[in-house]
C-alpha cells in the first residue's frame, strides 16, 4: 500500500487538474479534441514504437505474458458475451460500451503508475504486455461493433480497415519488428520518438481529467455495475490464477496486475462515437471507473502485490 499510493498521487493529480481545467474554460474545447488526437494518434503510439523498438525481448518471459494476457481477455471477453446472450435486457450498442468498459484499459494511467512503482524496466515490461494488450482488445471490440454496433458497420473489408488503421496497432506491430528484427531504431529517430513520448502521459492523463463527467452516471446504473465487475473482480482473480500458475513473479507479475486493475480507456468513448455505440453510456462507465479505481487500485495492488 505505501508503495502504490505515492504512484498514483502524480496520476491522480494530472487527472484532476485536467477536470479542473476544462470546466475552468481554460482552453477552447476544440483544443482538448485536438490533445486527445494528438496524443491518440502520433504522441502515444511514439512511446510505443520507442519503448518496443529499442528493446531486447532477452531475458522477458513474454510468452508466459502473452498467456496471461489472453486467457484473462478471452475470458472477460466470453463472459460479457454469454451475459448478453442469456439476458439481452440492453440494446446492442449499449452492449458494446458494456463490452468495451469491461475488456479495454487505460492505458495512460497503467504505464504511469508501472514507471512509477517499478522505474524504467516497470515501463518496458509494461509496454511489452500492453502491446499485446492493444492488438487483442482493439480485434475484439472492434468484432463487437461488426455485430452489435448502430451504424451499420459490417463486412471483411471494413474491418480490416479498421484494425489496420489503428495508430495503436500499428506502432506495436512496427515496435515488434524493429525489436525482432535486431534492426532497432535507426539513426535520430530513438530522439524523435523519446521527445514525442515524453509528452505522452501527461497529456493524455490531462486528456483523460478532462473526459470526465461525473454528471453524467446516473441512469447508467446496471451497464456501470457489469462492466465494472468484470474489470475489477473477474480480471484481477484470473489475472491471480494464471500468473500463479505459470510461476510468473518479479517485475512481469507486477506489471500484469497492475495493468488488468486500472479502468477502462478514454479512447473507448471515440470508438463509440466512429462505430456506432451509446456514447452516453460509454461516458458514464468511463467516469465512474476512473473514480472508483483511485480507491480500488491500492487495495487491489496491496492484496496482489505484496
């Protein structure tokens, strides 16, 4: 506990000051859609690129990290399906902001508090495990939109599209060949990127405060409490059980646990909006999980970790 909470003070505050901010009219709303594009689109896929392209896989136990990644995804994954076939009592896209506050993770707020708790090795590990992450997350909602979505978003060709024209994948992709290959990251470009990623997680913690609409909660209530049960019950316990298992310890268990407690991601309320969710509801889930883990993490990370 006393390691954990100092980690989430500086997260903690950026977020705040973030809310602060925007409901202080301190920039033009244009210019907080224009930070959140930003940092989704060039500063935090530089971070990636940067952390997964110069890195050396020597020595990670990243195929045990992969297990642990999709057997605890699939598993979310399969559970909000099953729940919404059983008992469908919400629309489909309502269903898919359920899908994504329960699958997706902050990921701004998961690599800040991995860097802070466990310094750089923390971050590289992290951003091994968050690469897989991202790809996986981003192919299961987005197969969640091709079904339940509202705008009509279907077909092979679109969704290829969609996966390949994520900035996210992408960079993890490119980080991963570069780090495979041995061919690193050439001449000035480790500079560029180390520039650009810097500002990453400030500005998309920032970003994430400024999301925030603590008004906005009621009449969410059973979408909130399903997605939140998922991602604070039955992910941290398989998260437990399979890192257990395979005789994960050290700094790959202690990224993983605190990757699968963090809440759900800011970009979850864009991907509603361009296919079709109920971005209402993804807003409330999204503000109510970001509150809620700053009490939870701690306790979470005490129990886990120690």
């Amino acid at each position: 506990m006393s390691a954990i909470v100092p980690s989430l003070i500086p997260v903690l505050v950026l977020i705040v000051l973030g809310w602060i901010l925007r409901r202080a009219d301190f920039l033009p709303e244009d210019a907080w859609r224009g930070m959140e594009k930003l940092t989704y689109l060039v500063l935090f896929p530089a971070l990636l690129l940067r952390t997964l392209g110069n890195q050396s896989l020597a020595g990670v136990p990243w195929p045990a990290m992969l297990l642990v990644v999709v057997g605890t995804l699939m598993l979310a994954a399969s559970v909000l399906v099953s729940w919404h076939r059983i008992r469908p009592s919400v629309s489909g896209p309502t269903f898919t902001s359920i899908f994504q506050g329960g699958v997706r993770f902050n990921t701004y707020i998961a690599l800040a508090v991995a860097q802070a708790f466990f310094g750089p090795n923390g971050l590289a590990y992290a951003a091994v495990a968050a690469g897989f992450m991202i790809v996986l997350i981003n192919l299961l909602c987005i197969s969640a939109f091709s079904i339940w979505g509202a705008a009509g978003y279907s077909g092979s060709a679109a969704f290829v599209r969609e996966v390949f024209g994520n900035p996210l994948i992408l960079s993890c992709v490119l980080g991963w060949f570069l780090s495979l290959s041995g061919i690193g990251l050439p001449g000035v470009s480790e500079d560029i990127l180390e520039i650009l990623g810097r500002a990453a997680l400030p500005l998309g913690l920032l970003a994430v405060g400024a999301a925030l609409k603590p008004e906005s909660v009621r009449g969410h209530l059973q979408a909130i409490v399903t997605a939140s049960v998922i991602q604070f019950v039955l992910k941290p316990l398989t998260v437990i059980g399979l890192v257990s298992t395979l005789g994960l310890s050290g700094v790959s268990a202690g990224v993983l646990i605190l990757l699968f407690i963090t809440p759900t991601a800011p970009s979850a309320y864009i991907l509603a909006r361009q296919l079709g969710g109920d971005v209402e509801t993804m807003s409330s889930i999204i503000t109510f999980q970001t509150l809620l883990a700053f009490l939870l993490m701690p306790s979470l990370a005490f129990f886990m970790l120690s």
